[in-house]
C-alpha cells in the first residue's frame, strides 16, 4: 500500500507541475492553479517522508529511521499542515471568484503566490514552536506544563477549524453556483466546482480519523485513539495521492493532455519496436497508420524484362 501511495504521488504530482507550468493543461482559474501547483509540492514532500520510513523500516537502517523520527516527522508534519491552510485555501478561492466574478478577473499569479507563500510560512512557524518547545521540553530546561497543553490543543483545533472552513465554504459555494445559474443566468464553470468539490470530500475523509484520535488523546481514551490513529495513517495516504485522480476526472483539458501524451507515447512504442518489412513503406495519414507497396520503378522493370 505504501509502494503504491508513494509511486502514484510521485508520477502523479509531478504531471501535475509539468501539465500546469509548461503547458498550461489545467483551464481553472490562475490562482486555484497556483495553489494546486502547492498542493502538488505538498504531497511530493510528504511522499519523500514516506519513502524514508518505508526504506529504513524495510532495510533495517537504524540511522535513516532515527533521521525520520527526528527531523523527517517534524517535516511530514510541516507539509501536513501545509496542506490544510492550502486546502481550505483554494476552497475559499473558488467561492471568491464566483461571489466577485468581476474581481476575479483581474487577480493574477503573483497574488496566488503571495498567499501561498503566507501559508507556508505560517506552518514553518508552528512546526518550529513545536520543535524548539520540545528541545527545551524533553531536556527539562523549562518546566511549563501549559505550553505543552497550548500546542497539544493547537494539535487539535488547527485541523478542526480548517475543516470547518473546507465544509462551510463548500456548501456555499454549491449554493451561489445554483443561484447564478437560477437568477442570472449564467453559466457555471462546473468543472472547478467539482474539482473543488471533490478536493474537499477527501480532505474530510482524511482528516476527520486524525481529529478524533487527538480528541480521544486529550480526554483519556486510549482505545479509541490508537484505533482512529491507525485509521488516520491510511487516510492521510489516500490525499496525498488522490490529486492526480481529482483533476483526471473533473478538469477535461488535464484529461485530454494526458489521453494525448498517452496516444504520443503509444506511437513512439509502436514505431520503435515496429520491423519495416522489405519493399513496404508506413504512410502516415490523419487516421491510423495504413502500409501500402512501393511500385517498381521503370529501371527496375528494364532489369527484369533483360533477358539473361
């Protein structure tokens, strides 16, 4: 499962990067395709934490899985929360460009940037609280019980409140793209809403598992915790790889760049392995590819009719 999750977030976000910056194959509006782009690094980051576990699990390298638990947890964990902000981010984003379609139109890259770069920063700050609080913490050089009880309900209401956010702009945004389409009379890009809408039912399956445990954590049961943990570490893996899936089935020009990078790759197979048999040449036409005899030519006629 996790060979999977890691190879699926690996070619599937990097299609996404190379679909979006250099072919401009996702049609969403300019800043929801920022924040995808981010998302996409998010999860490529979250995938390299994942294969450190996985290789220093499976190899029994002490010194690779002492470095995850160290510092690449505090990293899974940063781009976790990335993730979050990022997704309740672009949540927000689309109801804004439907609620102030005219504005919209005027919002550029560098502003998508800009809150992103917001967001990232944001994280790094309460993932390095976390890291310098447990330094001091663990080596019994600061004996403040509440600042543990702080982060540990942080723990908590960060990833409530992001998905509230996710659900209550959710909701609203189905409900303003039903009413522009009952009222105005206009027509509704129903492609950046499903892939919203997708987007925000996988993130609540991923992490409503994850809420429950640390609540369960925080009032004592333990049962009930480590079960909703073991929940949560195979629904965290399903967002990390459920992007490229997403924008495959909701946004139809990405499908069509992959169907067509799919048809040129079948192509340069086909005609690499292909044998051209002798005295037939491959005619390339608008429809599929057809062989045909090449006719002798006059000389070779003249050589043949020759007698010995």
């Amino acid at each position: 499962y996790n060979i999977f999750v890691i190879l699926s977030s690996f070619l599937g976000d990097t299609t996404i990067l190379v679909a979006s910056i250099k072919y401009n194959a996702i049609s969403l509006h300019k800043i929801m395709v920022v924040v995808i782009q981010h998302l996409a690094v998010c999860d490529l980051i979250t995938s390299c934490t994942y294969t450190i576990e996985l290789i220093g699990y499976v190899s029994g390298w002490k010194e690779l899985f002492n470095f995850y638990i160290y510092v690449g947890l505090y990293v899974y964990y940063f781009s976790l929360y990335t993730t979050f902000f990022l997704t309740a981010a672009i949540t927000t984003m689309k109801l804004l460009t439907i609620k102030f379609p005219f504005r919209a139109r005027i919002w550029t890259k560098s502003k998508g940037h800009l809150v992103c770069a917001i967001i990232w920063v944001t994280s790094l700050l309460y993932i390095v609280s976390w890291v310098v609080f447990f330094e001091i913490y663990l080596y019994s050089l600061w004996d403040e019980d509440w600042i543990y009880n702080v982060l540990a309900w942080l723990e908590i209401i960060i990833p409530l409140l992001t998905l509230l956010v996710v659900i209550f702009t959710s909701g609203w945004l189905i409900h303003e793209a039903c009413k522009v389409v009952r009222q105005r009379g206009d027509r509704v890009r129903w492609e950046g809403l499903l892939t919203v809408i997708a987007t925000a039912v996988v993130f609540t399956i991923t992490v409503l598992p994850e809420i429950v445990a640390d609540i369960a954590k925080e009032s004592g049961d333990r049962d009930l915790s480590s079960k909703m943990y073991d929940v949560s570490s195979y629904t965290t893996r399903i967002n990390v790889m459920a992007n490229f899936f997403i924008y495959s089935l909701t946004v139809r020009s990405f499908r069509m760049f992959l169907l067509e990078r799919l048809r040129l790759f079948k192509n340069a197979i086909c005609c690499t392995t292909a044998v051209e048999p002798e005295n037939i040449r491959m005619v390339q036409l608008r429809g599929p590819i057809r062989q045909e005899p090449v006719q002798p030519t006059i000389e070779a006629r003249e050589q043949c009719e020759t007698p010995m």
